[in-house]
C-alpha cells in the first residue's frame, strides 16, 4: 500500500519551503532592522522600494511554512505553536505592523515617520521572535501524549534570546548585502559600511550558539564529538563563505556579498538539520512520529509536485522584472 | 472569577477571521472589476478606463495589504488555539489549506508586485494578464478555503479513527454537500461587495461633480450588475436554507427563531428568544410562512430546537437576529437595484440626488450583510465544531490558559484597532484625492514622487495627453 516513503520527501520538502522563507523575507526583515540607521530619507526610500514589489510573495513561504506542516506533519504544528503561544503572537504582530506599513508608508506624509517606526519595529520584533523559535526547538519541549504541557513561558530563556538576536544580525547582514545589489551611490558605500562590523556579529553570536548546543543536549553533542565526523564540513563551507563575504566586500563586488550570505545561511541551516535528525519535535518524537496520513502526504504531494515548478517559475519572473537598481525618488505605484 | 480560555478563543477567532474576512470580500469582486477595466481599455484604448483602473488599483493595494497580513494571522489560529482540532483534521484541513497557497497565494502576491508596480515595465498585454491573475487567485483561494469550511458545517468522506479524522474520499470531502451553496453564496456577496462600494463611490463623487463622464460609466455598469446580482443571491440563500434544513435542521430552527417541530410554523419578523424560558418574547409572527419557504407547503414540518437537548443547541438570539439583518439587507439590495431601473428609463440615474445619497450609505451595507451571515453560519454550527464529530471544548489547546487567551486576544484588538483605523484613514484619502491628477493639488507635501510629475508635460496637445493618460494616473500621482 505504501510503496514509497513519502516523509522523507516531505522532509526535503518542509525544509526547502523553511530556508525559502528565511533567505527571501530574510533580506527584507533585514532592511526593516537597518531602516533607522540609514543615512538619510532618500535611502530609506531606496530601501523599501526595493523590496515592496516582492514582499507579500516572500511572506507567502511563511504561511507555506504553517500550511504545509499541518498538511505533512501535524504534530510540530500543534506543539510548537502552543508552546510558543506568545512568541508566536509577537511574531504576528510585528509582520502585521511591517506589512501595513508597505502601503501605508506610501500614501502618508506628515504621518510618515510613524509608519517608520512601524515598519522598523515591526521586523526586528518579526526577527527576533523568528530566532527565538530557532532556540527554542534547539532546546526542545515538554510534551505528552502528543500535546504541549509546558507552561506559557519556557520558551524564554537566555539562549532563546542569544539565537533571537543572532538571527535579528543574520537578516540585517542579508539586508545590507541585498541592499548593495540593489543600490548605487551613497547608498550602496553605507551598504559596504556596515557588511563587515554585521558578519562580525553574525560569526560572534553564530559560534556562541555553536558552543552553547552541544551542551543543551546530550545527543547534539554525542552527533556532533562522537558519531558523524563528515558534518563538519557544513560549518567549514559556512565559514568559507565568510570569508568570501569579507572578501568580496573588499573587491566591492556588487552580487557575490548577498550571494554568499545565503550560503552562510544554508550551511549554518543545514548544520542545525543534522544536530538534531530525524527529531522534529525535540526531544520526543520524529519525523515519522509527527507525519499525518500517508493518504494525506501523497494527496498534497501530487498537486504539489506539479505547482511548485510554476510558481517558482512566475517567481522568478517578478524578480526579473523588477531587476536593476532601484533609484532614488523613482516612485513605484 | 477563573478566565475561561474556550470562551475567550471564541471571541477571539470570531473577531480575527471577520476582521480578515472583511478585506477579502471586497478584494475578490474589486479584483475582477478591475480586471475588466484594464481589458476593455487595452481592446477600446479609451483612456477612461485606464483612469479608472488605475484609480481602483491604488485602493485595491491598500485593502490587499490589509487582508494579507490578517491572513497570516488566520493561518496560526488553528495551530495556537484550537491545537486539538487541528491534529484531529489535519489530514484534510492540512492539505485544503496548502493548496490554498500553492495554488492561489503565490499566484496572487507575485502578480500583484506587476499589477502595482510594473506598469511601466511589462508591455500592456502583460500587466492585463496580471491583473486577470490576482482576479483569479482570488477565486482558487475563496474555493479552497471554502471548502475547508463547508467540511466543518457538513462533514463527508471521512472516518474518524482514533480521535483522527482520516480522508476516504477527497471528492466527497472537498464537494461536500454545502459547499456548492456557500461557495456560490459567498462569491455573489464578493460581488455585491464590490459592486456597492463602487457604486457609493462613483456616486459620491457625481454629487460632487468630479469625472462625470468615467464616474456615469462606473456607475452604469454597477447598477446593471447589482440589478442581476441581488435577487440572484436572494434565490440562491433560499436555497441555502434548504440545503441547511436538510443537514443541520437545528441551526434552521435557530434561525427562524422556532423551539417546538411542528407544522404551519409561522415567519417571525420580530421576537426576542429567551434561552432560559425556551420561547420567544413579542413575537410578530406571519402565520404559516416559515412552513411555505422551507417546505413548499403551508403545512410543511419544520424543525424545531425541541429536536436536541438544551447543551446542543447555539445561542439562539445571534443567530436569529444575524439571519434577519443578512436577509434585511439583501432586500433592501434588491429594492436599490430596482430603482435604480426605473431612474435609468427615465434616464436619471446619475444625476438624482436622493439616489446618489442613498447608494453612498449603501456600501457599507453589504460588509454588514456578509459578516452577518458568517455569523449565522458559524454560530449556527455551536457548540459543534466539525459538526456532529467534535465539540468546540474538544477542539481547544490543553495548554491555553485564560490568562494566555486573554492577553493575545487584547493583543489583536489593539492592533487591528490601530492597523483598521489607519487603514481607512490612508483609503479615505485615496478616494478624496480621486481621479484626479494628484500632482495639481498635493504634490506639495509629496516630495517623494518628483520624477513621475517631471515627466508630464505641462502643455497637452491631444497626443501626449493620450500617451500620459495610457501610462495611467496610477504611475503619475504616485500613491
Ligand atoms: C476553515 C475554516 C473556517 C473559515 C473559512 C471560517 N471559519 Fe469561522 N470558525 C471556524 C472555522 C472557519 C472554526 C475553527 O471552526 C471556529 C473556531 C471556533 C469554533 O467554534 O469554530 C469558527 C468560529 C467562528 C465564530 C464563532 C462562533 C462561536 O464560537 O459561536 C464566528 C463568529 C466565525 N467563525 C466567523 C467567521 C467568519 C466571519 C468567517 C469569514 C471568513 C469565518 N468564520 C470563516
Ligand atoms: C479561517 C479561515 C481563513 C484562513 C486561515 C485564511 C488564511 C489566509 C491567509 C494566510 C492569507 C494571506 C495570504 C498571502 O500571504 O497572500 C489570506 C488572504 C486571503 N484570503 Fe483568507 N483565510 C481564511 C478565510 C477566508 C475566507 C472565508 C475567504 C473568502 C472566501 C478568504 C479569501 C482570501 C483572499 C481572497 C485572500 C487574498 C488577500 C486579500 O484578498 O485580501 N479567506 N487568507
Ligand atoms: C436576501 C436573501 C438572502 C438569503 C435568503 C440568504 C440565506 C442565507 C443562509 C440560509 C445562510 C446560512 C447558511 C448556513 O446555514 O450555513 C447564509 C449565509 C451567508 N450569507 Fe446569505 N442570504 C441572503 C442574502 C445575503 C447577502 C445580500 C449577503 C452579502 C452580501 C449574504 C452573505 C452571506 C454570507 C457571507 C454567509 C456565510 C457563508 C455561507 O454560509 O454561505 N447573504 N445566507
């Protein structure tokens, strides 16, 4: 009856939807974090023009995110998002806040510098509770039965708030090194500014983290010292492109920064999927424990197997279409 | 006082979800209209409906924004506050759902960037196809999510096996029997939607004497849509009602306020149900009629709440008085579309002042009539949740505190609050400033869009006035 095993794809699947979401409404979050540091107005325009057309499609990886979890594998979305009840809850203010602000931010002027702060807040709020959910499966949860039985608040500890900073540093690096792409001038010399003191802190926080897991639990630790030698060279790629950030910064190469954060983030990313293989809902239960009906997986799978190509295609288009710089004062809309 | 948290999710969900369905509703049928507008100017090249189109796209934007990001709100509701409804019908809502985003909201938010913003750079026939697409969206999205819904009211082709639903028969599942009602049902609201707030706009701004001739056009093409659409959705909710008599007669006798099954069972205009006392207070009864429109027949039986004990039954009064302004409103509708016919004989219909007033209050009617009947439907199905298989207590998070409950749903009000007023604010101002070319009067506290106004030339000779006017107002006055 179950000649393949479908979770494995769905695995793969789940995990592509995941880092999509990461890198794309990660450089725009990013801009959102550096918008009060920018230089002037003018590059505060820059910025958002040059992520407003595209947005809404990146947030959409989110709500695939939720979606298709429910769909493959119902149990991380009903402990997790119990057990982060609250921080889920800022999360979701913050997107709302950081959306509206798209559009709003456009049609005001004296009000203008709310929406601002609106936009501004809205994403490092967003980040940081994103990073938070990245600690806070790290260190796993209390569970029976199948169900949360934590309390409201232990999701809030000192290394959930270590990684929801490091993430917060992971998407103002994006920002910025989106931002040399996609400017010129002024704009883009501030974007070089700031690439480098961000990878700093991004290295810092990122090998705080490093450090610190191993100890969180027994069997991150065992996999990482004892088992599996060859995951090493996952933070040995992430640490080379590091260094082709630094490097290329200096060259002031205009696409290779943005480039190579992603892959900083995939293998740090990747890293993270073997600490902790094949449990998705830490310390209990796996992949397989967490998957819902076989009839289910393969219903969705078909559809999606077939949708996904296009809509990664259109994607690709709109990305197009938009390419270039963006110019100041050049006004979309 | 101990906070219960399954009344307080209640609240909660009703008030995010209607909320959200608010921006929806309205974004469905405006996306079709606006569809249309950007065909019929790229076939006439008439830059009437360009204007237009590009007038309704800048209002479009701002409602998209808002239901995008209340959507995202609704896509963790099930996961944070109904966690054991959510493992138990994830098989089916799990998959419903996904396909709700492959299929509709990648397609809908990477053409809205064109739509939006690449008027200038996509050639005409593209930026046509990409308002068709957002249009279409809009569609494959109300279908999956309805279908997801309808499940809940009228549960089909599953099996519960261990407190888990289990998908026999995905057909049956999606096609359950009233999905076809309330797709349709909801899809002729959208329009209706649509159709008023154009129409109370376009007639707004005739009072005003702004853009007579593209407001009459607007104006014209409404009326002759809600002249169709209203006594269409009248028919189509009778039958609604009757798909609903057969399957959960206990929310029919709710709606029609009727505690005993009999026959001859009289239409209420007025009463105030009593719970407590299992009768209604100052009844204005029309013998017989509830009898005549759900059987046919003056001696036809109807159900009545006396068909389930006390605990199964919704609070009756909500959904009583829902139903009666839903259906209210819907005659009313039909009363302004039938006026507006005898005005257009006598060639009047935009310029009669009375009925320009009245179709301004008429748009916000139809987001009263739509939440009204989500109310009905939904309040209707207590204290069920996937009706007759799980209750709404069986469904709650064992974690969910009241406390937790009570601080995010706080939480949601003052943020939709702020988000809901700022948002009209922003849209009011977008209808002030109208069809006209902003740059006249408001550019002087607009510093941002210089380039667009440079590239207008201040003498017109008819052919530049042409190009500028296909380059649309949207690109112009900026946003
Ligand atoms: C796919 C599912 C779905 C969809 C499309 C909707 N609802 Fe719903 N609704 C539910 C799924 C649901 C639910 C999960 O089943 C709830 C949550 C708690 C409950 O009892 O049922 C519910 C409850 C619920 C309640 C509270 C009823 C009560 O507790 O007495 C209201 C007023 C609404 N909804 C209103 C709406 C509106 C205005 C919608 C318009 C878009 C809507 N619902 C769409
Ligand atoms: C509980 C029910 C619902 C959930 C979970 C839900 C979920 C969502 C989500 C996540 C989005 C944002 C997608 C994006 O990022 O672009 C969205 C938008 C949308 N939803 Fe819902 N929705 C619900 C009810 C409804 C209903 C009843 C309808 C209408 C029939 C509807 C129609 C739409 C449409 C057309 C959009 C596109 C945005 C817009 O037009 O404003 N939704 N919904
Ligand atoms: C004029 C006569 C109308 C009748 C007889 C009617 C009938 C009904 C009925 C019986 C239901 C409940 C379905 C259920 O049991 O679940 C319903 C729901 C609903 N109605 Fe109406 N309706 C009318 C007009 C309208 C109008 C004018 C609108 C909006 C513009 C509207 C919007 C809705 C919506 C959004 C729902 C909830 C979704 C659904 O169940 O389809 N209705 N209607």
């Amino acid at each position: 009856m179950q000649p393949f095993d479908l979770v494995l794809i769905w695995a793969f699947i789940i995990g592509f939807g995941i880092i999509m979401y990461v890198l794309m409404d990660g450089f725009d979050l990013g801009l959102g974090i550096l918008f009060p540091f920018a230089p002037d107005d003018q590059a505060r325009d820059v910025m958002m023009n040059s992520v407003a057309p595209v947005w809404d499609g990146n947030e959409t990886w989110l709500v695939l995110g939720g979606a298709g979890l429910l769909a493959a594998f119902p149990l991380v979305y009903t402990i997790v998002l119990p057990a982060l009840y609250i921080g889920v809850f800022l999360m979701l203010a913050g997107l709302i806040f950081r959306g509206v602000a798209f559009e709003f931010r456009f049609k005001a002027n004296t009000s203008r510098y709310l929406w601002d702060w609106a936009f501004a807040g809205g994403s490092t709020v967003a980040a940081f509770a994103q990073g938070v959910v990245v600690g806070a499966y790290i260190q796993g949860f209390e569970t029976a039965n199948g169900v949360y039985v934590g309390g409201a608040l232990d999701w809030l500890t000192p290394f959930t708030v270590l990684t929801g900073f490091g993430l917060m540093a992971g998407y103002a690096l994006l920002g910025a090194t989106w931002l040399i792409l996609k400017s010129e001038g002024y704009i883009q010399a501030w974007a070089y500014r700031i690439t480098l003191p961000l990878l700093f802190t991004v290295l810092a926080v990122f090998g705080a983290v490093s450090v610190w897991t191993p100890f969180i639990d027994e069997m991150v630790r065992d996999r990482w010292f004892s088992s599996l030698g060859v995951i090493w060279i996952l933070p040995l790629l992430g640490l080379g492109c590091a260094f082709q950030i630094f490097r290329s910064v200096r060259h002031r190469f205009e696409g290779m920064p943005f480039v190579a954060t992603m892959g900083l983030f995939i293998f740090t990313y990747l890293g993270l999927l073997v600490s902790r293989w094949p449990y998705v809902v830490p310390p209990d239960y796996t992949l397989w424990d967490a998957a819902s009906a076989y009839d289910s997986q393969l219903f969705l799978l078909l559809g999606l197997l077939f949708v996904i190509p296009i809509v990664l295609i259109y994607t690709a288009w709109t990305y197009w279409v938009f390419r270039g710089k963006v110019r100041a004062g050049e006004g979309y809309h | 006082m101990d906070l219960d948290p399954l009344i307080l999710s209640r609240i909660q969900f009703a008030f995010v979800v209607s909320f959200h369905a608010i921006f929806p509703v309205f974004t469905i049928g405006l996306a079709s209209f606006i569809a249309f507008l950007e065909a019929v100017s790229f076939k006439t090249g008439n830059p009437v409906w360009l204007r237009l189109s590009g007038f309704w796209t800048r209002v479009f934007a701002v409602v998209f924004g808002m239901g995008v990001v209340s959507g995202i709100v609704m896509s963790f509701q099930f996961g944070t506050n109904w966690s054991n409804f959510a493992r138990a019908s994830a098989n089916f809502l799990g998959p419903m759902l996904s396909y709700e985003v492959i299929t509709a909201f990648f397609l809908e938010a990477a053409f809205l960037g064109v739509l939006l913003f690449g008027r200038d750079k996509v050639p005409k026939g593209v930026h046509l196809l990409a308002a068709v697409m957002v249009a279409t969206g809009t569609f494959i999205s109300s279908f999956w999510i309805l279908a997801a819904n309808s499940w809940l009211h009228t549960p089909a082709g599953v099996e519960l096996r261990e407190g888990i639903f289990h998908v026999v028969s995905w057909s049956d599942a999606i096609f359950n029997p009233s999905f076809p009602y309330r797709f349709a049902h909801m899809g002729l609201a959208s329009f209706l939607t649509g159709a008023f707030v154009v129409s109370g706009v376009s007639a707004w701004y005739l009072l005003r004497g702004r853009e007579v001739e593209a407001n009459k056009k607007a104006l014209s093409l409404c009326l002759w849509l809600i002249l169709i659409l209203a006594p269409t959705q009248a028919v189509l909710g009778d039958f609604h009602g009757l798909n609903t008599l057969e399957h959960q007669p206990v929310k029919v006798a709710a709606m029609e306020g009727n505690w005993e099954t009999g026959t001859n069972v009289p239409l209420l205009l007025f009463a105030l149900p009593d719970n407590a006392a299992e009768t209604n207070h100052y009844e204005v009864p029309i013998p017989s009629l509830a009898s005549l429109i759900l059987t046919h027949d003056w001696n036809g039986e109807v159900p009545g709440l006396d068909l389930v004990p006390r605990d199964e039954r919704p609070p009756v009064v909500i959904v009583f008085w829902a139903f009666r302004a839903m259906v209210g409103l819907g005659l009313l509708m039909i009363a302004v579309a039938l006026t507006g016919l005898v005005l257009r004989v006598k060639g009047r219909f935009w310029r009669t002042p009375w009925f320009l007033q009245s179709l301004r209050v008429m748009s916000f009617t139809p987001f009263v009539a739509v939440l009204a009947g989500w109310i009905v439907t939904e309040t209707g199905r207590a204290p069920w949740l996937v009706y007759g298989m799980m209750t709404q207590a069986q469904g709650l998070t064992p974690s969910l505190t009241g406390g937790m409950a009570l601080f995010t749903l706080i939480g949601y009000i003052v943020v939709y609050a702020l988000v809901f007023t700022a948002g009209l604010y922003y849209l009011l101002r977008v209808l002030y400033v109208g069809l006209e070319d902003e740059q006249d009067d408001h550019e002087a506290d607009r510093p941002m869009r210089p380039l667009s106004a440079a590239h207008v030339p201040f003498e017109y000779s008819e052919s530049n006035r042409e190009a500028d006017a296909l380059s649309g107002p949207a690109n112009q006055g900026g946003h």
